[in-house]
C-alpha cells in the first residue's frame, strides 16, 4: 500500500508533520462506502480512493503549509508563551507553523519553515543538497554520493520533516482489520475539490478518535490531514496545505548561494555514508536503534515507543544556552505528577491524543494511549 510513496521518496520531504506521523502510525481497512461526493466531483468508494493514492503521480508543486495543533497539554512552566525555544515548543503544542515548498522531480527539491528564531531551508538540486539556517547564518553542503542515486530510496538527509502525503503513508502503510475505513463526501483544501477518507481506530485503548484525509480530486495527492481525540469534534491536530499550485517551478528556486558570511560545513563521503548508508535496510535500521535503547511495543493505533534517555556527562560544560534548555527541561519534567507501580516510578505527561512516561531509571515511553499502556509497556 505504501509503494506509490517509496518510489517517489522526494515527496516526503516537503512539510512538517513528525508529530503526525508518530500519532497516526495505525493501520487501515478499506471500507467500500461509496463517497457521497459534490456534484463536481465523480462518486468514489473508500477503497478506490485508496488505489488512487497508490497511483497519484505530479511532475512538480509549490505551495505553503500550515500546521496547527492543539493537543491539550496541561500548562507546562517555560513553554507558555514568549519568545526563543520555548516559544517554538509551545507552537509544536498548541499553535501553527508554516513551510513553503516546491518540488520539480526527484532530484529538485525545496523546503522553507519559518520559525520564531528565523528561517531554516533545506535544497537538493541534483547531487548537491544544501542546509541553511538563517539564525546563526550557517550551511551544511552535501554532495550525494553517485552510487547513492541508484538506491531505492533517495531523500534527503534524516531528521528534515515531511508532508501530508508522508503522514498519509503512516496512517495507510499498514492497512488492517484495525481500523474503519469510510468517506464523508467532498471537502475543500486550499481552493481545490478534495474527497475525504475517515479512519477510525477500532482499538479502545486508542485516544485517537479519527483521522481525516482529503484527497485531491484531480491529482489524487493529500492535501491535508486532520487528527482528532475520541470523544473531541475539533481536531487536535492539522497539516494541510494553505495554498497549492501543480505548475513545475522555476529551476532558479532550486539553486542556492550562501549570503556573505554563512559558515558552510561540507561533510566528507565517508560521514554522509556512515551516517545514511542503512537507509534501504530496515532491519540494519531496527538493530541500530535497539542498540540505541530504542524499541516499539505493540502494533498499529496502540503502539508504544520506549527509549533510552543519553546519560548527561558530569564533565562536560554545557554553553549558554544548553544550559538554559536543561533548565526549561527540568522545570517540565519536576512539574508533572509522580506515578509508580510494579514497573517502577516516574513522570507522566498526559493531553487528549498521547501520553508520555518520564520513568527515574532513565527511560521515555509515549504513545497516542492512555497512561496504563505506557505502565504495561515500562513493564516489559
């Protein structure tokens, strides 16, 4: 179900949706309800807009992508407001960000997400891929290795976010028996006529209550994902495209030049291949992160990730504002309440779509569930 997105990785990489794609990692079951579509639009069954995604192709966009969320969360000391990281966190949690993107193929990719702090840009151009971060004014200049371009996957480095279309691969990758799969009619995303497929998770234990995909009437692409808490009607939760055009963009957008005085780092072959080499390996990948401490209890909707948290280093001398972020970190977590149990003890953050478990022997489980999952998980 997911190939129509592994072979055209590059669209993965466009719009910020992490969070997304944590929350909806589930499955899916397709549904034949037929859509009770706008007269503009031809009548579809749940299931043949899934084929449709499957065979959604586009030459090139441009467009701008707002995420908002609103999850809930207790209030948390230092992420309430004002100005620098915590401000950026606060928006992660309850607020909006915004990206602009273009996409012309493969091999010309763009991404732009305005933040507090500044800009942060991320271009591939052919062989060169480029990080630039307008607050310190400083470039990471990579050049993909030849063979690399042969691999089945060829995006761009870890950790950039991603799109609508990557957060719709999480909630379809795994189509199942665990999910409810129905269409709702049409919907309108950024001027366009789009269907709209519901998932709804069979699992009580879930917090997710649905999930919401518009679909491009024409190109077949998702415009937008909503995600909501069960029992919540306003989603808590949502990427989707504010604006959007189909034209290929200019192949200017794609050629970057650092302004005077940015300090541009240039990883040698070596690193990037040590760092990316795995990245057609699953179980290479999967091995690495339990060696990590890392490791996922449980499938679809209820899924829960445990992680080991790194071990601070006595001797090390954190800079200023390392120091500042250790601080806000240790306002947070102090400020939650204490929970124990034959797992152990700790602290639990809680809001309306995930839990969090902080535990004193160094561990972090979370998890779109309710708290006593992530203490059955601890306990494993």
């Amino acid at each position: 179900m997911s190939g129509v997105f592994r072979s055209r990785p590059a669209l993965r990489w466009l719009v910020p949706t992490a969070a997304a794609v944590v929350v909806i990692g589930g499955g899916a079951a397709a549904g034949t309800i037929a859509a009770s579509a706008d007269p503009t639009l031809p009548e579809r069954s749940a299931a043949q807009l899934l084929v449709d995604v499957q065979s959604a192709k586009v030459d090139g966009l441009s467009g701008t992508v707002v995420q908002t969320a609103d999850l809930g969360l207790p209030t948390l000391p230092g992420v309430t407001g004002g100005s620098g990281s915590g401000a950026d966190l606060m928006k992660l949690v309850s607020g909006s960000n915004t990206a602009r993107v273009w996409y012309a193929g493969e091999d010309k990719v763009r991404l732009a997400l305005l933040g507090t702090l500044g800009e942060t840009d991320v271009i591939r151009n052919g062989t060169d891929v480029w990080t630039w971060r307008s607050s310190d004014n400083s470039a990471v200049h990579a050049k993909i290795p030849a063979d690399a371009l042969t691999k089945k996957d060829k995006a761009l480095p870890a950790g950039v976010p991603q799109t609508p279309q990557e957060a719709a691969d999480a909630a379809l990758a795994a189509v199942g028996p665990s999910t409810a799969v129905t269409t709702t009619g049409a919907a309108k995303v950024a001027g366009r006529d789009a269907y709209e497929l519901v998932l709804t998770p069979k699992d009580a234990a879930s917090l997710v209550g649905q999930v919401r995909l518009a679909i491009d009437g024409e190109k077949h692409i998702p415009l937008g994902v909503d995600v909501y808490a069960k029992g919540v009607d306003t989603p808590a939760l949502r990427i989707a495209f504010q604006q959007v055009s189909f034209e290929t963009p200019d192949p200017e957008q794609f050629v970057f030049t650092p302004p005077a005085g940015t300090k541009v780092t240039e990883p040698s072959a070596a690193e990037l291949e040590k760092q990316h080499g795995s990245l057609d390996d699953k179980a290479a990948a999967d091995a690495k992160a339990e060696a990590a401490g890392t490791k996922v209890v449980g499938e679809g909707w209820t899924s829960v990730l445990v992680a080991t948290l790194p071990k601070e280093d006595g001797g090390s001398t954190a800079g200023k504002g390392q120091g500042a972020d250790t601080a806000q970190l240790d306002a947070i977590t102090n400020s939650l309440p204490k929970v124990s149990g034959t797992w152990g003890s700790g602290r639990l953050l809680q809001s309306a779509l995930f839990s969090a478990l902080l535990t004193d022997d160094g561990r972090v489980l979370v998890g779109a569930v309710a708290p006593e999952k992530l203490y059955e998980a601890a306990g494993k």
